[in-house]
C-alpha cells in the first residue's frame, strides 16, 4: 500500500486539468475530492488520465480501479469539510485505524476553495 499511495500521488501530480484535494486510500477504494484547473477537461477524461499515469508507475498487474467509479458533486449548500470529515473516519469504522489522523494513506495535494 505504501507504494500504491506514493504512486497515486506522483499519478495526480502530472494531471494538473484537475487538482485533487483531500483524498483517502482504503484497501478497496478510494475517496478524493477534486476541483477543475483547465475546464476544457471533463472530469472523465482526467481520471481516464491519471488512471494511465498510474498503470505505467505502478507495476502491480492486480491493482484494477472500478470500472464506474462513483462521482458525487459538491453544491454549494454543502459543506466540504463536513464531508471530507466523514470520509476520513473510514479507517476507523472498518477497524483499521484507532483514530482517523492514524491512517497513513491520506492527505491533501491542494487547498481546494469552494
């Protein structure tokens, strides 16, 4: 995993169309939070990109992401730490972390304003 999350990383940072916030790396998924850089990029072509980016870093022929992943926007009304508060406490609900600072596959790439 350790090199799965430093792959992932090196993956986001040479797609810059899309910046990647706050993210979370669990054994079976990922959860991310991403705001638009170059809006002549959908945000599915930015992950068709660095889903590529990630394949030639990260030899594991095992490692597959969803086929459909799941993309929820954020309105205004909503708050992103509220969420991304949520999100962190993963580790610690599926038993594999003590408290959610704990997990080590985690963190920010960009500030992300809303």
């Amino acid at each position: 995993a350790p090199a799965m999350h430093e792959n992932l990383r090196a993956s986001w940072q040479s797609a810059q169309a899309w910046l990647v916030g706050y993210y979370l790396l669990m054994p079976d998924h990922l959860h991310l939070f991403c705001a638009p850089h170059d809006a002549s990029f959908t945000l599915e072509k930015w992950v068709t990109f660095w889903e590529r980016q990630f394949r030639r870093l990260h030899k594991d022929p095992n490692a597959r992401w969803q086929p459909h992943p799941f993309h929820h926007r954020l309105r205004r009304e909503e708050s992103y730490g509220d969420k991304w508060n949520y999100v962190r406490e993963n580790p610690g609900r599926n038993g594999l972390a003590q408290n959610a600072g704990d997990w080590p596959y985690q963190g920010m790439m960009n500030s992300l304003r809303w």
